[in-house]
C-alpha cells in the first residue's frame, strides 16, 4: 500500500510539471550527484559508538517558477551507520529512492546566478533490508523535512541540504535519519 502511495505521488509530481510548464512560468529540469553524509541519531542508551558513513547520491530534479519555485526531485540515495548494541557492531546500509517537494525563493535571480534556499517534506522509500538487531526491523517508508541551500552559476548548478526524519526509521531502537547531503548538477533545460 505504500508503494502505490509512492507511485501515486511521482504521477502528481509529473503531471504537475507539466501543466506548469503549459503556463509558461519557468520550467528547469536537471540532473545531479552527490556526497551525505548519514547518522542515525537515537536516545537509545544501549546504543553506543555510534559513527556516520559516506554515501552518494544520483537524481534528476525540476524546479518551476521564477522567483518563488517549487522543486521536486527524484534520487537514488546510500548511506550507512555504525554502532553497537548489546555487545555486537551492526553496520546498517541504506538504498533508498528519495523524493524531496520544496519550495523555494530566489535571493539573487539573474540570468547568470541565481543564490536559492527552498525547505518541505522529504520522503524516502528503502529498496533494500538493512542489517540490525534481531526483531528491530528497519521500515522501508520514511518521512522527514528537509532545508537547502544552493547556489546556480549558468546551468551548474550546486546545492547543500540537510534532511532529518520525523519518523523513526527503527522505532524498537527509536532513531531517525539525519543526512547532510551535497551535490553538484547541471540544468538540461
């Protein structure tokens, strides 16, 4: 059921776009990669030496609008963690498909540079099991929010966000995701 609700929001998102771009008001689409860097913070004493990992990123994303945008964005996102539980070291990895909906503003907009910060929810879907103790199953679905900053010389194009889960991706462990993401792009039109 999830899943649909996944599909069912990459339909909106296309269909979307594309009555916007019907309209004439602004349509950017691009692609991009990256580096994040993830932690999975708990309030779980039983967790300790916990250390984030590097991942990357691979995506496509649209931004519509001149000024004030609205930027959706498909990515294949991995990260990993580490920690220990209970005298053993769990090294979960991450494969997730990640749809960020912001909106945004233009602090500087020219034809040559343009200074962005864009904020909204950020929903991931994991695609593969990651390891973890023995009955503390990680979900596949993860909502959050995300913030962005970034920064448009001609058509590279360069961001740095930071996205946070609001829901416990292991709730018998009680985290949630915290990823500092930063990549580089390039508009295609």
């Amino acid at each position: 059921m999830k899943t649909n609700r996944f599909y069912l929001m990459i339909a909106v998102m296309v269909m979307t776009a594309g009555a916007v771009k019907a309209q004439d008001t602004g349509l950017t689409f691009g692609l991009k990669a990256g580096l994040n860097y993830a932690t999975l913070p708990t309030s779980f004493k039983e967790v300790t030496d916990k250390k984030g990992k590097v991942g990357y990123n691979l995506g496509a994303f649209a931004r519509v609008g001149k000024t004030l945008y609205f930027q959706p964005e498909l990515n294949y996102v991995t990260f990993k963690s580490a920690y220990n539980y209970a005298s053993n070291t769990y090294k979960p990895k991450f494969n997730q498909l990640n749809l960020p909906l912001m909106v945004g503003y233009k602090l500087i907009n020219t034809a040559a540079l343009n200074l962005r910060v864009s904020a909204g929810p950020d929903l991931s879907y994991t695609l593969n099991k990651a390891q973890g103790p023995s009955g503390f199953d990680y979900k596949k679905f993860n909502a959050g929010g995300v913030i962005n900053a970034g920064v448009d010389i001609g058509s590279l194009t360069i961001d740095a966000r930071y996205s946070r889960g609001l829901t416990k991706i292991n709730k018998d462990l009680n985290e949630k995701t915290g990823i500092f993401n930063l990549s580089v792009g390039f508009k295609v039109f």
